[in-house]
C-alpha cells in the first residue's frame, strides 16, 4: 500500500510539473506581448510627462514674464499718479494765485475810477 500511495504520490507530482510546464509554455508568448505592450505604453507616458515639464515650463516662464510686465506698469502708472498729483496741485495754486491777482485788480480799478455823481458834477462847475 505503501509503494502503491508512493507511485500515486509520484505520477501525480509529474503530472502537476507537466501542466505547469505545458502551461508557462502556451501562456509565455501571451506573458511577453502583455509585457511588450506594458513597455510601450511605459515609453509613451514617459513621453508625455516630458511634453507636459515643457508645456508647464513654458507656461511658468510666460506667467513669470507677464508677472514683471505688470509690476514694470504698476511702477509707471505709481510715478505718473505722482506727477499728475504735482499738477494738480500746481493748477490749483496757479488758479487762486490769479484769481486773487484778477480779484486786486479789479478793487483796485474800481477804486480809481472817481464816483459817478463827482464826474457830472465837475462837468457842471
């Protein structure tokens, strides 16, 4: 029984090595296509990730660009802001100074001129 359980034991091990083998033997083409097309779709994301590191790069650097345009602006617009606050403080003063300088002048015109009654009056004596 012994012997019996042993062969039983025997041909059944061979039978198991025998069907892996003929097994990885038929699925080994299937393993090293599904393992070509894992390589290839690795080479194509590889790809990409390079094309998209360019194309954010590429966007960085504009924004970077577009960044120092703006802040070159704001520093512009900063320094006329400042000039148009010198002229519009000029052009007031410039404003009152004649003002009060058309005002002086007019008093003083006014004060010159003798009083109306004074001039008919001299006219008669």
């Amino acid at each position: 029984m012994k012997a019996k359980v042993s062969k039983e034991l025997e041909s059944s091990a061979q039978a198991a090595v025998q069907a892996a083998a003929t097994s990885s033997s038929t699925t080994a083409p299937q393993q090293e296509e599904r393992l070509q097309a894992l390589e290839v779709g690795l080479h194509e994301l590889q790809q990409q990730n390079v094309q998209f590191t360019s194309w954010f790069q590429q966007a960085g650097d504009r924004m970077q660009a577009t960044e120092h345009a703006v802040t070159s602006m704001q520093h512009t617009l900063d320094g006329h802001q400042q000039e148009i606050h010198i002229l519009r403080h000029t052009f007031q003063s410039t404003m009152k100074t004649i003002k009060q300088d058309l005002s002086s002048e007019m008093s003083d015109n006014f004060n010159k001129q003798p009083p109306r009654g004074a001039v008919g009056e001299e006219a008669k004596i």
